[in-house]
C-alpha cells in the first residue's frame, strides 16, 4: 500500500513539474488555492454563525464542530493545516495590499480551525507552522526559539480555550467511549 502512495506521490510531483513550469503559472494556482480557501471560510463561516439557517446547515455536527463544505471537522483541519503555510508564504512575498487579503485569509482560516474542533488538525497546524517559520529563518537557535515559542503558545491554547481543552483532555478521561478508543479499535 505504501507503494502505491509513494508512486502516485511521484506521478503528481512528476505532472506538476511539467504543468507549472513557470512562476506564472504556480502563482495561478496559488491564486486558484486562495479562492477555494476564501469559498470554504465563507461556507464554514456562515455555518458557525448562522447554525439553524436553512441551506448551510449542511453536515453541521450537533455539538457546533463546523465541517464546511468537506463533510467531516477533521478533513477541514487537515485542509486548513495544509494550506496556512501556502498562504503565510504568499503573503510574505506579496504587494501589500494581497498580503493583507491573505493574512485576513489565514486569521479565518484559523478561526476555522478552532470551530471544527479537531485535536489533530490542530496539532497538524502546528507542525505546519512550526516547519514554515523554521525554514523561513536563516539561524539555527532562531529556528529552534520560534519552534519552541510555537510549542508553547499551543500548548497555552489547549489550556486557555475550553473548547480544545474539553476535546483533548477528554482523550484522556478513561471512559468507555471515548475517540481514542474508538480509533484502536479501528486500527486493530
């Protein structure tokens, strides 16, 4: 199985190099990237605010944890936590008005993230994040402190945020039913 992936990894790294062999182009797709992000805020922005609305109250969780258009919380936080770094790149090489457009892009895409209440695509976010300010410095120790800050600040708002702390303590709580749980099982 694991083949398989690396092969179709491989088939799509060999297409893209072909397709975008330009700055024009990957900029296009980096485009076409921010619009699909800002229609999935939109979406999933409306589905937090306005809950009992008719039309976007589409695969909306009980407990309030916003899917937008992907169907589950969790596939939005992997989405999310994918393509923060994309855009946080794109805004520090931007004019500065869409460097504004796509900082304003990632603080919703991150409120998002918070709203669907995934504990992994919150730690998947960090991970991301950590990656891309420790690429994006020159100095080692640097690197290191803004990883370690970073570390720190998410495990601040795990404790802070009643929401993540609710879900990622209640991996810990020990019952009968808990997500843990039913993740072993599945794996077995």
């Amino acid at each position: 199985d694991a083949s398989l992936l690396w092969g179709a990894f491989g088939i799509f790294f060999f297409a893209g190099t072909h397709i975008f062999r330009d700055a024009r182009a990957v900029h296009a797709l980096f485009r076409s990237f921010a619009v699909v992000a800002a229609a999935v805020l939109l979406i999933g922005g409306a589905q937090f605010f306005f809950p009992d609305r008719p039309g976007i109250d589409f695969f909306v969780i009980p407990d309030k944890r916003i899917p937008s258009t992907l169907g589950n919380p969790s596939l939005l936080a992997a989405y999310v936590a994918g393509l923060l770094p994309l855009i946080l790149a794109g805004a520090r090489s931007s004019r500065r008005l869409t460097s504004i457009m796509l900082l304003l892009l990632a603080a919703g895409l991150t409120f998002l993230l918070f709203a669907s209440g995934s504990r992994g695509g919150f730690l998947a976010a960090i991970s991301s994040l950590s990656l891309f300010t420790a690429l994006s410095v020159r100095s080692t120790r640097k690197a290191f402190g803004i990883v370690a800050g970073v570390a720190v600040s998410a495990f601040l708002l795990i404790i802070f945020i009643p929401a993540l702390r609710e879900r990622f303590f209640a991996m810990l709580s020990g019952g009968t039913d808990t997500s843990l749980e039913r993740r072993v099982v599945f794996w077995e």
